[in-house]
C-alpha cells in the first residue's frame, strides 16, 4: 500500500460524475432538449461524448453558450444559441433539484474525511445556478451531506476564467488556504480533471466512472491510484489512515 493521504492536509473533490451521478441526467436533458426543440425529431446518439468534446475545446468565458451553439449547428436548430441555453436550464431545473444524487457512499467518504480533520474543497465546472440547487433545494444531497458543511471552500466555474484542465480553481485554492501542492490531494473521475490536477503539480487519484471508459488508460498513467467505486476508496482510506 502507498502513501497517499497521510501527508495531506487538504482534499480537493470534483463534483459532476465524480461525488454527484448527474453525467447521465445532463445527457438525458440534452436529448430531450434537441428532441423538443427540433423540427425532425431528431434522437440524438452518444450526446454525452458530443458534449464532452465540445466543453473540452471551448475557448469562450461561457462554454454552456458555446455548447449550445455546438447543439444548433450539429442537429439544425432555429433557435439561437442563447434561446437554446435558456431552454436547456429550464429544463435541467426540475433533475437538478430533484433527481441528481451523490455516487453510492460519496457522502460516507465526505464525511469520514471531515471526521479526521482534512480540510475538504470542491472545485467544480458546474454554475452557482446548479450549486444553489444543490445547495438549498436538492434534499438527496441535502439530507446525506450538505455541501457548505462539508466544504471549506466551494469554487464554481463562476469563479475562475479557466476551465480544466487549467490549473487555475487548484491554484486559487491553494492561494485561498495558503497551503502547499504537497499538501493537497485531488479526487476526480474525468481526463481533464487529472491533467488540471497534474498542470497544479497536484497527486491525484481517481473514482471510475463509466462515461470515462474512453480515457482510461490516459488517466491510469497519471493518477496515483484508481477505485471502482467509493466503498472501495474508504475501505483504502481507513487501512490507510487509522
């Protein structure tokens, strides 16, 4: 067994795909979103993997603008990208509050950390509109563990003007806490997730998570360690740790 969080002091989390199942419910919105708004009806195949690689390019400061826009050309809509982000938001609104849960036993891992004193941040792609959500409407998340009492710091994408895999939410943190990369450790499931991780000089581990598949052998050449699921982490973290 290595050595991987007893040096740490500070634990940075990912939150979509990573501690939240909500890749498949986005992918579900955006089918729906494309079906609804277009004329042909169309049924949008591996949408999930269309997004990914769009969010992954985008190079404007509103990459869910730039997204929609990527929607609008691909399958010929006639509203404008904006009309269509408007409508994609109104209708993520009722999974956003409502459907979207933690990753079977992400809240156990949350809180046994927090127990033994790490410092815990989210560093996240997702808007404060989402974090709100989660924040003060989604009770599956509420009732398990709140994310402003398990976190220390909360970073949106709001909050920094580069995405992953720029380093940039891990710099601030770093910055924020006044702590070294030594001393923090990164959990993510996603290949722009590690190589943010790995461009802050951060060690990283990973949660697998299915709609990653694709990228897994880049990431296992990065990551420190990968888990299959989260029992399976905290079963790691207690041989480790206690």
């Amino acid at each position: 067994m290595i050595d991987i969080f007893k040096k740490k002091k500070v634990i940075i989390f990912d939150l979509d795909g990573t501690l939240i199942d909500s890749i498949n419910i986005w992918n579900e919105v955006d089918e729906k979103a494309v079906m609804t708004l277009s004329d042909n009806k169309i049924h949008p195949k591996n949408i999930g993997e269309f997004r990914d690689e769009v969010l992954a390019n985008c190079s404007s400061s509103d990459i869910y603008l730039e997204y929609c826009e990527a929607l609008k050309n691909k399958y010929n809509l006639e509203q404008t990208p904006k009309e269509i982000l408007d409508f994609r938001w109104d209708l993520s609104d009722y999974y956003v509050k409502n459907k979207i849960d933690y990753n079977e036993n992400a809240d156990k891992v949350l809180k046994y950390l927090k127990e033994k004193g790490y410092v815990l941040a989210l560093a996240t792609t997702t808007t404060n509109i989402q974090l709100n959500a989660y924040l003060n409407y989604n009770q599956n998340i509420i009732q398990k563990a709140k994310l402003d009492d398990i976190f220390s710091i909360i970073l949106s994408k709001d909050y920094v003007l580069n995405k992953k895999p720029n380093p940039e939410v891990h710099l601030k943190i770093m910055d924020i806490l006044k702590v070294s990369c030594e001393d923090c450790l990164i959990i993510e499931d996603s290949l722009v997730g590690v190589e943010a991780a790995c461009n802050a000089g951060i060690d990283v581990i990973t949660v697998y998570e299915k709609n990653s598949l694709k990228d897994k052998e880049k990431i296992d050449k990065i990551s420190k360690k990968m888990f299959y699921n989260f029992d399976e982490l905290l079963d790691y973290i207690k041989m480790e740790i206690d």
